[in-house]
C-alpha cells in the first residue's frame, strides 16, 4: 500500500464537516441510477439500462456509466437532456379550470384564483395562464424548471383548444389559422386546426401568446363563445370535472419530460 503524502505540518486541519463530507464522497453512497430512473417511471429496471447504455443519461452534465450510484436529491439526473423528476417535494396536479376563476397566485380583487383549487401545500404555481373565461386543463407545480419549459413562449409544449366560435369558418379561413394570422405582435406560427362541427374548431398551438386563440379568432371576424383546452402536451383527461384536480401519474409526468425535451430539439436548443 502507498504511503500516504507526507503533511505539512504548517497546513491547518481542514474542520471535522469537511473530512466527514470526503468520507462520505469517498463511499460507494447513493442509490444504483437505473433504480432511481426504473422508480421514477422510466420503464423497467432494464429499459433504463438499455437507456444508460446508449448514453442517453446524463448525470451533474456527465454522461453516465452503468452502475453509476446517484443522490436523488442533490444530483441532476437527466434523460435527453430533459430532468428527471426525482428531486422530493415536487408536486404536479392537473386541474380542470372552470370559467370565472382566475389564473395567478394571488388575485388583487378577492376573486377565487386557480390556486385556491388546489392544496395550499407544498405552494404551487400556475404552468402557465388561462383566461378568466377560458376552461379547461391547467397545470399547477412547484417544478419552476419544468414551468419554464412547458411556457416556452416560442416553442413551449402543444395544447389544444376546443373553440366554439360565432359562425362557421370556411376551408380558407382553417388554412389561415394553420398557416399563421398576422396579429398585432406578429404572425402566428403554423398551427392544426379543424371544424368536426360547424362553428367548433379544435385548434392546437405551442405558442403561449395572451389572448392567443381569442385573438386569432377575431382576426378572422369569428369571436370565440367557449373556449376549452383539452391537452397540454401529452396531457388530457376526459373525465375530470370542472373544479377538480388530480396529481399527474409518474407515466403522465415522464411523458410531459418527453414531450418539452423532443419540443427543445426540434428548435435546436438545449432544453
Ligand atoms: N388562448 C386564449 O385566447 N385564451 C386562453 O385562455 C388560452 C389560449
């Protein structure tokens, strides 16, 4: 065995927090990464294997090598440069938002706001905003990364509105909401729209834009009378009630990961 290097004895001892916090790194600590991914809902304990293998996983920005042991709470675990959600006392509830509520934390009116839907702790904020008169599938999460991602104002996750709108719009005006419609901030980006009935368009956006699907609509001198989202990204629901709300499941939150990482790379950026 090596001897170890000589001190010198002009060197002070470092302080007992850091020789226990050497120790500590110096043990094969922490749990195994494809335990931590396989319990986060990233598939099977050899999916996430497969997944380590082919260098999809990053760990603290290093790609990871199986066997790798990890801190959950402290490390930043990362498949396709999307964070895993792993770190503890992250909640994500999705909230069927009925109309006359509001979406901000606090509203400066007394009025009910989307918050006061759901449990008070750990303190979540809206993904996002609908309007006051706008229902539908709403976000709350104390996970400001994923927030951030989900929001992006140029190439955030797809939703989707179901729009009721005064008349009906003809094959050209459709094309116009797919191919854009210049707005006073600019043109829209492409969009999928369709009319399953006369006068109800379901019209899909990753935009995040105020007022966007309202203001498109009026631009084709069709006023929106409903508005109701019934996605954000892979997320959707049928069967939630207005005013209820649910957490997602581990599958739905890998899911959204997913979808934000795959809209990062379609526009080329890192996520
Ligand atoms: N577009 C709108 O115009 N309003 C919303 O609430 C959401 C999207």
């Amino acid at each position: 065995m090596m001897a170890p290097p000589p001190t010198d004895p002009r060197d002070p001892e470092p302080p007992l927090w850091e020789q226990l916090a050497e120790q500590h790194r110096q043990l094969p600590g922490g749990e195994r990464l494809q335990k931590v991914l396989a319990s986060t809902g990233w598939g099977s304990r050899r999916v996430c294997e497969e997944l380590i293998a082919e260098g999809r996983v990053t760990v603290n920005g290093e790609i990871a090598v199986l066997g790798r042991r990890v801190d959950p709470t402290t490390d930043l675990i990362e498949v396709d440069h999307a964070p895993v959600g792993v770190k503890p006392g992250l909640v994500y509830y999705l909230l069927n938002k009925p109309t006359g509520v509001v979406t901000t934390a606090k509203d400066t009116h007394g009025r009910k706001t989307v918050v006061d839907l759901v449990p008070s702790e750990p303190r979540v904020f809206p993904v996002g905003r609908l309007d006051a008169d706008t229902e539908g599938l709403l976000l709350l999460t104390n996970d400001g990364d994923l927030t951030h991602r989900i929001t992006h104002p140029s190439h955030g996750v797809e939703k989707e509105y179901l729009v009721h709108v005064r008349g009906r719009l003809s094959a050209g005006e459709l094309r116009r909401l797919r191919e854009g419609i210049e707005l006073e901030d600019g043109m829209t980006a492409p969009a999928e729209a369709s009319q399953p009935t006369p006068g109800v368009i379901r019209l899909t956006i990753h935009e995040g834009r105020n007022r966007q699907v309202r203001r498109m609509c009026d631009a084709l001198g069709h006023p929106v009378l409903r508005l109701v989202r019934t996605r954000v990204g892979p997320i959707t629901d049928r069967s939630l009630r207005p005013g209820d709300w649910r957490e997602l499941s581990t599958g739905e939150r890998r899911a959204l990961t997913e979808a934000v990482a795959a809209q990062a790379r379609r526009y080329d950026q890192p996520s």
